[in-house]
C-alpha cells in the first residue's frame, strides 16, 4: 500500500509542477513575469542587471514551459507504467532476477 501511494504522490507532484510550469510564465497573475521584486532584489544584490533582463525575456519563458511539459511528459510515463513502478518499489523484480 505504501509504494502505491509513493507512486501516485509522485505522479500528483509531476503533474502539478508540470502544470504550473507550463502556464505561469504566460499568465500574468501577479504582474508580468519579468518585473518583480525578488528578481530586481537578486539581480541588485548579484550585482548582474544582466540577469533581469534574461529572465524576464521569452526565451526563458520558454525554457521553463520546456521543464514543465517535461514534468507532464514523466507524470504521464509514471501513470502508463503504474505497476511496473510500484512492483519495483516492492522489490518484485528483483526476486524474479534472483529466481531465473
């Protein structure tokens, strides 16, 4: 019971990081993505103005939907091969490797 609820945790967080990934650059909820105050306090301290300016460009915009369709992409793998994974996690196969 144990590794089928790891498994299913472990496909709710690649599902949900991939999701949030994928859109929040694009949706300007708190502003636009480029102009906030973390960013501007990093890049001052850093000393990199250079730094704001790339990410706040779309190529990185991109860059981080590019990890977050590759999140959905494992969240999707990991539901495909569902009980591959948890006889894994529950040594199965490693007795049958010892068995042959």
């Amino acid at each position: 019971m144990v590794e089928k609820l790891t498994v299913v945790f472990f496909i709710l967080l690649c599902f949900l990081l991939g999701l949030t990934l994928t859109l929040f650059p694009w949706f300007n909820l708190n502003g636009d993505w480029g102009d906030n105050y973390l960013l501007a306090f990093v890049s001052e301290k850093a000393g990199l103005p250079m730094l704001k300016s790339a990410v706040s460009s779309n190529w990185f915009r991109g860059a981080v939907t590019g990890l977050g369709i590759l999140n959905l992409f494992f969240a999707f793998w990991e539901m495909a091969h569902f009980n591959e994974n948890v006889a894994m996690l529950e040594g199965k196969n490693e007795e049958e490797k010892i068995n042959r």
